[in-house]
C-alpha cells in the first residue's frame, strides 16, 4: 500500500520525532537511504521545519570531529584519530563533514610534514641505471 504524505501528516511527524526515521515510522513506512530523502523532500515541499529531525547514520558527532580537528594538522590526521580506514572516499567525507559543520582548519598545514619530501637525486626513474653515480 503506498503512503500518502499529506500535509497534517507531515506536521504531526516533524513535530512528534526526534530522528527522521522515527517520522518515517509514524508515517507508515520503512527507513531507508531513498525514504529518507524523499520524506525531507516532501517536509520542504509543504514547508514545515524538519531540521531538527536528527539522522542515525552520523558515526561521528559534531563535538568529537571539533575536538579531533583541533589537534590535528591535516584531515587525514583527523581520519587516524577516528580509526577509520584512510582508504576511498573516507578522507573526503570527513573533508565534508567539517567544512559543513564550519570547523575551523586554518591551523591546517598545506603538506604534510610527517612524510618528508625526496630530493631528486634519491628518485630512481625507470630505465636508467641505479647506481647512485649514475645520477648525477
């Protein structure tokens, strides 16, 4: 049976949940990725406030990325400090997530200075000889 979202439906929700999924529930539906997004689209649709609504799925609160990103030197420093694998597109979502929540990172270095940088003479380059002699 499809769910109708009517407007006294939606006010009733956003004004009774706490998290989005809970407005789903009380709507008659299932939480998923799609419903959530959809349901936000319909709170903006018919204008009611739902900014409220928490989402479940955030692993990391807002006051634990302030605190990681303050003795921090880099995101991917921030990505360490939370155990999470520095690996696809991890190091961008935090990235994200900080510039959304407006955590400062000015204190940031431009490169990283844990990884110090090789002079030329030390790079070997394909096809060529690596007696260090030869690199000259």
């Amino acid at each position: 049976m499809r769910i109708r979202y009517t407007p006294e439906l939606l006010a009733e929700a956003a004004r009774t949940s706490k998290t989005i999924d809970e407005a789903i529930r009380l709507c008659g539906g299932k939480p998923t990725i799609g419903s959530r997004s959809y349901l936000r689209r319909k709170f903006a649709e018919t204008g009611i406030d739902a900014s409220h609504l928490r989402t479940p799925l955030v692993r990391h609160s807002e006051s634990q990325l302030r605190e990681l990103v303050a003795c921090s030197t880099s995101v991917a420093g921030v990505v360490r400090r939370l155990g999470i694998s520095p690996v696809g597109g991890n190091q961008a979502h935090i990235g994200r997530r900080i510039v959304a929540l407006g955590i400062d990172t000015s204190h940031f270095s431009a490169q990283s200075s844990q990884r110090p940088r090789r002079r030329l003479r030390d790079r070997l380059v394909l096809g060529s000889p690596s007696a260090p002699t030869a690199m000259r």
